[in-house]
C-alpha cells in the first residue's frame, strides 16, 4: 500500500515538500486502536529500540549490583548530545563497571549540541566515543556482560549474550516467534526489523511493569535521553511526565503511554526525522498529553523561516485528527 | 498521481527508507522525452533557478559593462560553500560596483565546507552575508541594478525591476503566459513554482545560444558554483564539460546538457538532497555522461557507513534504466 502524506512544507501559496508514513497505535490488549499507512513491512526502529534494549540491564539484576539508579538507565535509553552532562555521567558509568572508553565498539561523533561541538573545536578538543550518542546504551551492553561475568570484547556482536537477551525480550514483547531479520545500526549494534504493528504492540507492553523502570528513569530525566532542546526532552517535558518518548534514525519515533495502556510507533518512509518530530507531536495532541508550551507547538507546527529571519511558509502535520 | 520511488536505503536486507520523486526531460524541440512522476504540479526549482536567474545580468549587458568573466558569471549561478575561492571573489565584485557587504539582502551562515567553518570557529570569525551560499547571485541582482542605474535598496523585492526582468525571461524560456507563483526563498529572493515539465522546457532552451555564457561558466568552474567535493562539481567534473547541472534546496536539481540539446528536472517529493543528488547521477549516467571516476559513482550507488566505519547498507537509484 502507498503510505498517505502526514506532513506538508508551505512556501508561499505552494506546498513544496510532503513526507509520507505510516503510525500504529496499540493498546495493552494488543490491539491496533489506530492505523495509518503500511503497519505489515518490517521496518527498523534504530535507537527507539534502545528502550527496550535497555531491558537486560534491568531485568537480569546488573542494574542493581552495580548501583545504577534512573540517570544510568535514561542514558541506557539515549541518543544523547553529548554535553557534559551527558559525557561525565557516562564516564564515570564506565569507570563504575571497570571498563575504558576503548571498550565502546561505537565510533566517535561531534557533540549535536552546537555551543559544546563549537567549544571542542575552539579547544582543539576531539569527539571520543563518549561522545557517541549511543555511549550509554553500549555502557548498558557492557554492564550486563560484566554482571554475567562473560567478555566484553564483542559484545555489539548478534552472537554475544547481550544481544540474544534483547532479541529475546523483543520476541515476548512482539509475540513474534521465528526469525526476526537484523542490520547493523549506526553505531555497531545489532537493530531488528519488525513490522510496525508489531513494534506498537511492543511498545505497549512496556505500559506495564516490565516498561516501568525505563519510563519512569526516561520521563524522569528528558534531558539525559536526549540533550538541551532536543525534541524528545521537549516532548516529554511538555506531556508532564505521562508519556517516554524515543526518536530512531531515519524517521522513526516511538512513544509510551502508560495511563492510557498505550504503545505509539512512527516511521517516516523517506527517513526525515523533521516529519518523523511532527508526527509524534501531533499523536501527542490527539491523545491529549501536549502542552501549550512554544516548544512543543513548534515541533507540532513549525514557521518556515529563511537566513533574513522572515517567515515563507510552514511545517504542518495533515491526516491526523 | 503517486510520484514512483526512485531511490532506496538498504540496512542489511531491508529497505529502511525510501524516496519518491518525478523527473522530466526535455529536448530543444519541447517536448518532453523521458518522464517518471508527476510532472503537472508547480513546484519551486529553489537555487536550481540560479542559471535563469543570472541571465538579466547578461543579457542587460551589464556584466559587460562591469567586465565581469566567466569566474563572477559562475558564482553569480552558484550555492557556493563559502570558501576563500568563493567570499574572495564576492567581496571583489561587491567593490567593483560600488556595493557593501550590507547592501546584500540575504543572511549570514557558517561555511558548508568544514574546514572554513571549524578554522572559522577557531579563529572567533562570525559568517557574514558574503558567505551565504546565494552571495553570488545576490551581487548579480546588484549588479544589474547598478547597471541600470536603478534604486539596489529592496533589489530582492517581487516589484524590483531586476525580479520582473528574471520572471519575464522565465516566462519566456517556459512559454508560459499568465500569473506564475512564487514564494520566498531561504535567502530572501523571490523563487517561482512551475510545472516540472515546464523547468524541463525551460532548461532545454538554454541548450541553445541563450544558454552559452551561463553553461560555459558554470561547466569551466565546477568548484565556484559549489564547493570543495560538493555534488555539482563532483557531477561536472565527472562529465567533463558535457553538462552544466545545479542542486536547489528540497530535493530539486537541474541540468542542461548542450550537446544533446536535453534539459533536465528532478524533484525529490520530501525534499532529500541525498537522493536527487542520484537521481541527478543516474540521468547523467543514463545519457552516458557519468564518468567512471570513484567519487561521482559514489554518488550513483552509495555505501552506508556506520561510525565504527563498517558498511551497514546501502542507497540506490531504482526504476531509472
């Protein structure tokens, strides 16, 4: 099926771009309370997955023996900025379990906080894999491997421990038995492809109390799931603390909301993580957890401004009542 | 009607993202000779205008007047990337018609060439408007104005002599009669939507002599209408002079090939560069005017890489033989 436009971008009289997708709303029955576009193809969540990748970390006790509390668990959960707060948390995360930065199997990235980037660049300071937004989740990875006492070494790899225990709680949260296919995400880890129906369904699941320590640690601390002014710490500071929300590359997001049992799973065809922001905000709207704070209303509909500061259209969300 | 896909990202066996879009060919006769996608829709052309929107500072003579070369004619077609190459030659030009930095219109931004830009952060340098990457084009309207001894003050205005003179010539090159939308672009100049059809039309024409002095500069100095490594010069450096092409923001790009009489449009609907930039390779390569040179086939057929440096995927071009 041909997954129907969800987002337009105005200039003028003229709408210039539109972003096509498709959104699955599942309650905790497992049912699809909400449809649009192509729910069957298995698709990629890439880091809105790291919620539940989180999960062994909690679930096999490594998160209680070395005393991690919410902070260690909403970075597990993070596509971080890499600001100091972020950076020293981890650091010492690292030092904690007795592993170096060198034991990261992610590359490094710039800070995606512009003022930190550009301050790095002044100092003459290189990105380290630290800096990595996925440095959390992959301190998660090797907290586990250091509470299961296995090695560290390889542990991004499907084969390691660590990962079968992710892909096995993401088949009892799906209810997907076979094979679940797989790629490499950004950062080396392993990234599983479900449909989206599936994914949604999933993610309702953590509405219950296997999801409630990562919610609780995610909307506890929006800012270290994300970084200053990123979308998800707007989006979960502007619903209060009702509902975890988690960006993926290339379009995804993925939302939880426990007082209504419900699992929200977005992905943009065309990968735009603009439209993808858009989306989840107005899902957000409709489900009566987003503020009116600017911030949020900005990432729900956007002017369109050029270098001289002047409005030329808009960003706007169509289809979603 | 539904615009096909023409380009696919791979992660390992799926396709994780897709981007739909239209192309037109045109051929010096008008008539439309390759089609995908809807080519009916107005939509904005954006910097891939440039070309057309330089031709009132040749054809009123004043790049005569000022003695300007194929080098200025070149920025004046150009998103460039703000390097010495470029604010060097800008900032000469602005002196040699009498103009500041401030009488240009549009805003300032950082350099799109790294090394400019962090060297720029470094140093404690601000962008300045000659570094916005319409610089060119802007002095080009100032230069006109100059020439015809007209106000410069409000030259990016719809009303201004030197707009009318640009709409007119499109008009014309589109055999268009009749109101012709516009909208305002990111550097503060009008930007007019037409068929993609009628873009296509419209280039073809500057196959001919009309065309000459614009092909020629732009075709002589690839890197003055982009950038260091940038995709138009890449492109034409690849095609050895064969053909002139032009990105535009929101997944536009446009070329003109002489020899074969073809003018070309493509629009990405969600406004990807990355894919209209191989779109644009495929067309070239279709026509056989890609050369075999590693960085243009790059940006044909992509490998995705991940920040450990691993190939996780790929993009492609789909659907164009």
């Amino acid at each position: 099926m041909t997954n129907p436009v969800l987002v337009e971008l105005t200039r003028g009289d003229i709408v210039e771009s539109v972003h096509r997708g498709s959104v699955a709303v599942a309650d905790s029955q497992r049912r699809i309370v909400f449809a649009l576009g192509d729910l069957d193809t298995p698709v990629y969540p890439r880091s809105s997955l790291k919620p539940i990748q989180a999960l062994p970390l909690i679930e096999s006790g490594a998160a209680d023996a070395f005393g991690l509390g919410d902070e260690e668990i909403a970075l597990a959960c993070a596509s971080h900025s890499g600001e100091p707060m972020h950076t020293t948390r981890v650091a010492a995360w690292l030092k904690r379990i007795g592993c170096l930065e060198s034991d990261l199997a992610c590359g490094a990235h710039p800070s995606r906080y512009e003022p930190v980037a550009e301050a790095m660049i002044r100092a003459g300071e290189k990105p380290t894999r630290i800096h990595n937004n996925c440095s959390g989740k992959h301190t998660g990875f090797l907290t586990v491997a250091r509470h299961w006492d296995i090695a560290t070494h390889g542990y991004e790899q499907i084969g390691h421990p660590v990962q079968q225990a992710i892909l096995q709680i993401l088949s009892e949260l799906a209810e997907i038995s076979g094979e679940i296919p797989y790629g490499i995400d950004g950062c080396a880890a392993p990234n599983f492809a479900l449909p989206l129906a599936a994914q949604a369904k999933a993610f309702a699941k953590l509405t219950a109390s296997r999801g409630e320590r990562v919610v609780r640690a995610m909307t506890a601390h929006p800012e270290l799931v994300s970084g200053t002014g990123r979308t998800c710490a707007v989006l979960m500071r502007s619903a209060g603390g009702r509902a975890a929300v988690k960006t993926g590359a290339e379009g995804f997001f993925a939302g939880i909301v426990p007082e209504l049992g419900l699992g929200i799973a977005i992905k943009i065809e065309d990968g735009a993580g603009r439209a993808a922001d858009a989306v989840m905000a107005a899902m957000l709207a409709k489900y009566g957890l987003l503020g009116d704070d600017e911030a949020a209303q900005k990432i729900l509909r956007c002017p369109i401004t050029n270098t001289a500061g002047e409005v030329v259209g808009e960003r706007r969300v169509v289809g979603i009542g």
